[in-house]
C-alpha cells in the first residue's frame, strides 16, 4: 500500500501530552514568528506514535484548534474522521481546521465553525476505525496534494497550494527531512502578511522544525540548543568546545530536574540542618550561662574545662590535628558536660574512629562524694548472681545423696572472677564520657572489669559508632561495644600516658614503703619542674616516664588473689576445697612501678622481626585497630619520633 | 589531593586526626608549585605522609593530562626537597612482600632479609642462606604502588573518557548529589579497571562508557572493607579503608572539592576479615 512509511525515529519528535497552559505559552510565541510550531498543540490521545508521527501535520493543525473548540475526545473523533474520509473519500470532504493550525491567533475564533463541522465529520467516524492505522501513513502521504485542494473554506490559499506541486513553490530546505512531508508541506501562512522570500521560508521551516518536540520529550531541540547556549554565554568557561558533550548533558539534565521551590524543604539536606540545629544549641547555651550569672566570674579560674584550643595549637605543631573549628565544638560540647556533671576535673582524651560513627572522649574525675548511682546499679545484679549460685550448688548436694543414678557433675569450675576495681583507682581511677558528635548528648561508661581488659587484649575489631553493638569475636568478649571502648581507653591510657621525666613526683607519704609492687599510685605534679631541652627530651627515652599504672596481666593494677575465701566461699562443701588447694601457688603478679621511665619499656631494645633492624624507639605496646587520637596531659606527647 | 586546593583539602580530611603542621602545609605549598613548574606536570597530588620511626616521609604525585597514565611520583622528607621515585615493577613487590614493619624513615636503610636459596654448584643442591638486601627506598615505591592500586578513590563524574582514549579531568563535575554520596557505588577505583571486563552485559548495558570506566568499590572483597561516614551533619562524605588504614577520601556533596590522602605507618591491615 503506498510507500513504505518513513522511518518514525529522525522524525521529529512529537509531544504525547501537551498541557493547556503549555499550549498558550507556545501560542503566544507562535505570534511572535510565523512559521508555526506544528506539533505543539497535539493533546493527549490514545494514539499509539506511529500514528502521531505519521499524522504529525494533520494532527498538529487539527489539534491546534480542537483543544480551544472541543475536549480531546472529540479532537481524537476528530481525526479518526479525518483519516477515515481520508482512505475512504479522497475527495469531497472538507477539513477546514487543517490549515487554520498554522495560521496566528485571530483564526482561533472560528473554532465555532469547526464545531459544526466536527458533527458532520463525527457521522464518518462510524466507518472501519480499525483499518485506521494501518493504511494511515500510505493515506497519509497520497493524500497530501489532495488534502490541499480540499480546502474549500479557503479559497485564498489556495494559491499557496497547489496541487499539481506537492511540496509547493517554497523548496524543502533540509535535505535531511526526506520523511517528514507534513511539517514542511505547510506554509507558515498569514493572510496578512505577503508571502515571505523562500529563503526566509526556508529558515522559518527550519526553526519549525526545531521546536518540534516528541511523545517522550517535552523539551524541543529548539529550546535546548537556547538554553545550552544560555549558558554557556552566560559562564564563558574556558575552551567550551571541550565541555559541549557535558554542557549538553546537564543542561538537559537540569530541564528535567527543576530546582525546587524554595518554599519546599530539601529533604537530603535535613540531617545537616538538624545537625547544625544542635551544634547551634551548643554555642547559645554556653553564651546564656555566661550572661545570666555574674557569681560565674569568680569561678572562671577554677572551671573544669580544659583549654582544648590550646593543647589543639600544640598537637598541631606536632602534625596531629584535628581542624580548627571541630576542636572548637568539642571545646563547646565539653563545657556542656561540664555543666550538666558534678565534674571536678575534665581532659579531653580524644578520639576514635568507629565504622559508621566516630566516639570522641572525654575523661573526667568526679567531684568528691560524688558517688555514681549507676555504679551501686550494676553491682546488685551480680551479688544477686552469686547468691543464687551458691545456693544451687547446696541443693545440687542433698540430691547427690538421695539418688544414686545421676549425672556426674562436671569437674570444671569457671575461673574465679576478678573483682574490678574501685573507682578512682588503678584502671577506673577516671570516668569516661562518650558522644559521637559535638552536640550530642555525652554517654558514660561503665568501669571496666579485669577480664574484659584480658579479652580485650585477645581481639582486635572495628568499632562500628554504636555503643550497644555487640561485639563478635574469638575469644568471646564478655560485653557490648561500650564495654569494649572502655577497657581498649584504658589500655591505651595506661601504656601511653607519659610526661617528662620529674614533672610529676610522688607525694610526700610517710608510708614509703613497698608492698610488694603495689606501690604508690598517686602522684602530684612537681611544682619545681623546670624543663628538660628538646634535644635531651628527643634522644634518650629515659626523660620520659609513664604516670598511669601499668596493667597487670590479670587486668588490674594492683593485684589480687582471687583464692582469698571470701565467706560465701567458705560455706561450699568439701569438694571445692580440696580443688582449690591444687591452685593455691597462684604468684603475685608484678609490674612496673609509676614513674617508671620509657626506657625500660618491653620491645625498647627488641629487634623487629623479619627486617632486621633493631629498633631502640619504644614501641607502644598495644596493638589498636584504629588509630586512635590519644593525648596525654599538658606536655605534649611525641609518639613517631 | 590536589595541591592547588591543599588547605581547604587539608581541613576537609582532617577528621581522621592526621593532620600537618603549619609550617609542613607552607612548605608544601610553595615546593607543590615549584614541583609542577620544574617537572612540567598537568596536576600535582600530594598524596600523603607515611609514618617512619625516625623520619616521615611526605609524597607527590604528578599526573600528566591523561589521568589514567601512570604517574610520577616523589618523596620528600622535609616538604620542601623533592627526589623523583622510580616507578613500581612487579619484581619490587614481590621483593619487598617479605618486609614487614615499620618504616624506619631513612630512604638508604636496608633490610635484611635471610632467605634459604637452593644453590647447585656442580652436582651438589643444597640450600644455602642468603641475605637479601632491600632498600627502603625500593620499599616505599611498592607500598605507595599498592595503595595506590588497592584503595585509591575518584567519584563518577569526575574524570570521562574521550573517544580517542585519554582520560580527562571533567571540568563540569558538580559533585556527587546526597543520595548518591552515600552510596559506594559511586566511588571508583583510580586505576584502570580489572573488574570492568567481568561484568554482564546486562550490567554493561546500564553504563556510561564516558563516565563508567573504572571498577566501582561497591564490590571490593571483603565486603565491609570500606567505611563511609557523613560529617558536619551531611556536609561531608568521608571514606576510610580498612584495608589500608589510614587512606581517608572525602568529598563535599554538590560541590567539586574531593580528593584523597594517605597517613599511615604504610602497612597493610592484614586482620581485617576478623576485625568486621
């Protein structure tokens, strides 16, 4: 039937919905130049595209004028009809919208006209749809030139059409457009205007044809190439014929994606603004503290929050760094801690990078009497979990006699526990407080046990920002991620904490003497410190000293002998005694005394293992899994050196 | 990082807590330049800091205008004098697997490495003890290599190919939007692509040949090994690995400042599968 019909795809494309509003806009700017913009007005129809792309100027020019007459229905009647009469009566019919779509406004008001026309047309509609489509392009094309001389309402422009020459006197401008006759078939056309030169024809048929746009795309070539060329007017970058590809894809990309109202909230940049809601909480608080009270004066020399800007220029100079503003917020963040806990002294012990979240750390000394109602909490359940145990144990006894076929009762008994040490000593001699981020609400731990710090010493794992996360290791660890931070802090505290050889001295006790590697666990700072000179303090480690008490391998600084009966012990049977009796050569452990300095520290003279080097720089002594941002009192630690 | 936008890159990655001292970023400011000047590169990287026991070694890297070219690279050991390093053959790391440790900070150190060599002289096979020397220099040029192959990281966009083959600087990246930063997909590996030649062509079909050249991180085993993190609220998308500690990559969503740096003792994580 007729030539094959033309390849849909370099087709320009023709738009599926068309919004009324849209429709003004390109009206409007149809006035402003003639060649009409063909495929704008099409509305939405049920038409599958290649019945659009086919009918593209007789659609165009019918719809144009459907929308304002009559509802898309009758439009879509409307072209059935067309199309009908068109296979069925080359001749005789009249489809006097067809050449009003390219005329400017002032026809617009003949669509009354149009309305009596559509019900003689709608009668036709009865005839064959189905067989529509398919002969529609054939039809289509053959029909042209009659199409033309249909136009009985016209008969002034019929000049322009004539039917002997298909394409009319204008010449086809694109050679590229062999398959698109329709667009070009039309003469932009006014009445009023005398016909134009063919070379400006041409450039009128051209743009036409640009400000086609397509059932997928509502964006016209036309209007791209103005905007891409907008903007690159616009910026001037350097060397645009290097950004066209890119300027192309965002300029299209930036059609499609509009920036939103301003009135609207940006949904993706919530969290940041909630984030600086509470950072903002941070800084007015502390300036309202300030103003309300004038008795705060007084105590400004004694506050307990330590000038974190300060230690932060330090530790600067010596490349470890945390920027600027970020230790201010911690400064801030750690003056809400003070505030909020009786707190008597305040370091910030620094921080440690988690998987998700980051913890930053605070370490804390309580003021006196302050006692934590948390730590009496926690101690309960366990006295609890004893008593029942022994109580078991009684009973498990009394049946043993009665019966004589049971169970034999496994010989191994857990490990005494450890008890943890009191607070303010040894490894729980401070508190630690916790937040993820400066104006998040601080978090304490808990204090450690000794058999966390002995797991702790078998696992290596990444903290994931979460304080109940558990941890899954091998050796199992007895504890949550919380309970893990706390025992991997005092770890490092107690093997990295050091200071300059005499700045710190035993205080004057009466009672000097040793009790077997107890020692003293105090000290003071010297008050007749002088310094040492950096050279000397670089090139021996002997001017370096530990002021945290070492751990001991049994987790605790100071030891204990956890065989000691205790008196809920000595009420078990026989049977544990003689059990106990095997371990009772349990050797005190001993470990080396505060002060003591770095020189002595294990691994200080120990060859490195496969490079054979000997190393005489003290190694620190735990192996961490992130390197965390540890810092010791005020005299700055050189760790790399 | 780029050594044009150093201060602002240096504050940006500073949240890992490695940071440099004034008076190494003054330095590096003005030996970067020079550094671009004297050796005509297109782009100069300071790539990082690697932590020795005596002495820290700074690095640069220069890039010419293909991006995926292979790159020179300098060490320095006071920021302000530059040795050229020669480039990483598969013969150095496979010499240089066997040292383990810190590194000492001294580029003429030596490691020892005794190995049992089968010798035959004549007849006789026997296995002799050899001492192997390696020079820490050696050394450094495959750990740099390694990191670089293993763990270095450019968000899509920023880089497209051309149709004749180099690789350029995309000059209209705008920056990765929130919804895409937070996403490892997003985030390539800058080197050429291994793993690119695997995929389905279902997958193959989904790309952009100018824009998704390189292997994504979003399948590095094992799975788990990079950390993404949003700072200052979501004003920050900050990328550790795991693998390497000590690599952190940030990138400020919606706008072009990116880059990645390198402080760490330059030693591979080895546990990592059991630290998940």
């Amino acid at each position: 039937m007729g030539d094959t019909p033309p390849d849909p795809e370099p087709r320009p494309q023709q738009p599926s919905s068309r919004r009324s509003s849209q429709v003004s806009q390109r009206r409007s700017r149809e006035l402003s130049h003639l060649p009409p913009t063909i495929s704008e007005e099409v509305p939405r129809i049920a038409f599958d595209d290649r019945v659009l792309q086919s009918g593209q100027g007789i659609l165009a020019s019918q719809n144009n004028f459907q929308d304002w007459s009559s509802g898309p229905l009758l439009t879509q009647q409307e072209n059935l009809t067309m199309f009908q009469a068109e296979e069925d009566q080359l001749g005789g019919v009249e489809y006097p919208s067809l050449n009003m779509g390219f005329q400017p406004q002032p026809y617009l008001e003949e669509g009354g006209i149009q309305a009596a026309r559509n019900t003689s047309l709608m009668q036709q509609l009865q005839q064959g749809q189905g067989s529509l489509f398919q002969q529609l392009n054939s039809a289509y094309l053959e029909t042209q030139p009659n199409f033309l001389g249909q136009f009985s309402m016209y008969q002034g422009e019929d000049l322009q059409f004539n039917q002997g020459a298909p394409h009319g006197p204008y010449m086809r401008d694109d050679p590229a457009l062999q398959y698109s006759p329709s667009e070009l078939g039309f003469m932009p056309f006014n009445v009023e205007v005398p016909e134009p030169e063919p070379r400006e024809l041409a450039v009128q048929n051209a743009k036409a044809y640009l400000l086609q746009t397509s059932v997928s795309c509502s964006l016209s070539l036309y209007e791209h190439l103005v905007n891409l060329l907008t903007k690159i007017l616009n910026q001037r970058p350097e060397d645009p014929l290097s950004l066209l590809e890119s300027l192309n894809r965002t300029t299209q990309w930036e059609w499609f994606h509009p920036r939103l109202d301003t009135m609207r909230d940006d949904p993706e940049m919530e969290p940041t603004y909630e984030t600086a809601d509470r950072q903002k909480g941070l800084f007015l608080r502390s300036g309202a503290a300030g103003e309300g009270e004038q008795e705060m004066e007084e105590e400004v020399a004694e506050t307990a929050v330590p000038n974190v800007m300060e230690t932060a220029f330090y530790f600067e100079q010596a490349g470890v760094a945390l920027s600027s503003d970020e230790s201010f917020r911690i400064f801030m963040a750690l003056k809400q801690l003070v505030e909020q806990q009786p707190i008597h002294t305040c370091r910030f012990w620094g921080k440690v990078l988690g998987l998700s979240r980051s913890y930053l750390v605070a370490e804390v000394e309580f003021r006196e009497g302050e006692e934590e109602g948390e730590e009496e909490e926690v101690e309960e359940p366990m006295e609890g979990g004893e008593g029942l145990d022994a109580h078991a144990e009684e009973e498990g006894e009394e049946d043993e006699e009665k019966v004589t076929d049971v169970i034999p009762k496994p010989m191994w008994k857990p490990p005494p526990v450890i008890p943890k040490e009191e607070s303010r000593s040894g490894t729980n001699k401070y508190l630690y407080f916790v937040c993820n981020e400066p104006g998040r609400p601080w978090t304490r731990l808990p204090h450690v046990t000794p058999i966390q710090i002995v797991q702790a010493r078998k696992i290596k794992k990444f903290f994931t920002g979460y304080l109940d996360a558990p941890v899954i290791s091998f050796p199992p660890f007895p504890g949550n991620e919380a309970s893990y931070l706390r025992a991997q802090i005092a770890r490092i505290s107690a093997a990295t904490h050091i200071s300059p050889l005499g700045f710190y001295q035993f205080g004057e006790e009466e009672g000097d003497e040793e009790e077997g590697g107890a020692g003293r666990d105090s000290y003071e700072e010297n008050p007749d410190f002088e310094g040492i000179p950096v050279l000397e303090l670089v090139d021996s480690m002997a001017n370096w000293v530990h002021h945290t008490q070492h751990i001991l391998p049994q987790g605790r600084c100071t030891w204990v002998n956890p065989l000691q009966k205790t008196e809920e012990e000595e009420e078990l049977g026989e049977e544990e005694e003689k059990a106990d009796e095997g371990l009772e050569d349990m050797e005190q452990e001993v470990g080396p005394p505060l002060l003591t300095p770095l020189s002595e520290d294990a691994g200080s003279l120990r060859t490195s293992t496969l490079a054979g080097a000997t190393s005489t720089v003290p190694r620190t002594s735990t192996p961490l899994c992130q390197p965390p941002f540890s810092t010791s009192t005020p005299a700055a630690r050189k760790s790399w050196k | 990082m780029d050594a044009e936008s150093l201060l602002l890159s240096l504050e940006l990655a500073s949240g890992s807590g490695q940071g440099l001292s004034p008076d190494r970023r003054a330095s590096l400011l003005t030996s970067l330049t020079l550094v671009k000047r004297d050796y005509r590169y297109d782009r100069v990287l300071f790539w990082g800091r690697i932590l020795g026991l005596v002495a820290d070694y700074y690095i640069a890297q220069g890039l010419s205008e293909d991006q995926l070219a292979p790159r020179k690279t300098l060490y320095s050991l006071n920021c302000m004098e530059w040795s050229l390093l020669p480039p990483a053959t598969e013969d150095m790391v496979v010499q240089t697997s066997v040292v383990k440790g810190r590194f000492m900070g001294d580029p003429s150190h030596e490691y020892e490495h005794t190995e049992l060599q089968k010798m035959s002289e004549g007849e006789k096979v026997f296995e002799e003890e050899v001492v192997v020397q390696i020079k820490e220099e050696t050394r450094l040029v495959s750990v740099i290599d390694q990191i670089d192959k293993a763990v270095a990281v450019i968000p899509r966009g920023a880089l497209f190919k051309t149709p004749f083959g180099p690789i350029h600087v995309n000059r209209t990246f705008e920056g990765l939007s929130l919804s895409e930063a937070k996403k490892l997909s997003s985030y390539f590996h800058f080197r050429e692509p291994v793993e690119l030649k695997n995929k389905t062509l279902l997958e193959k079909a989904d790309l952009d040949p100018s824009l998704d050249f390189m292997d994504s991180l979003e399948h590095d085993i094992p799975k788990g090994s990079w950390s993404i993190q949003m700072e200052r609220g979501n004003a920050l998308v900050v990328l550790r690995s795991l693998l390497w500690p000590g690599l952190t990559f940030f990138h400020a969503p919606r706008t072009k400042n990116c880059g990645y740096i390198y402080v760490g003792t330059g030693e591979k994580n080895i546990d990592l599968p059991f630290m998940l």
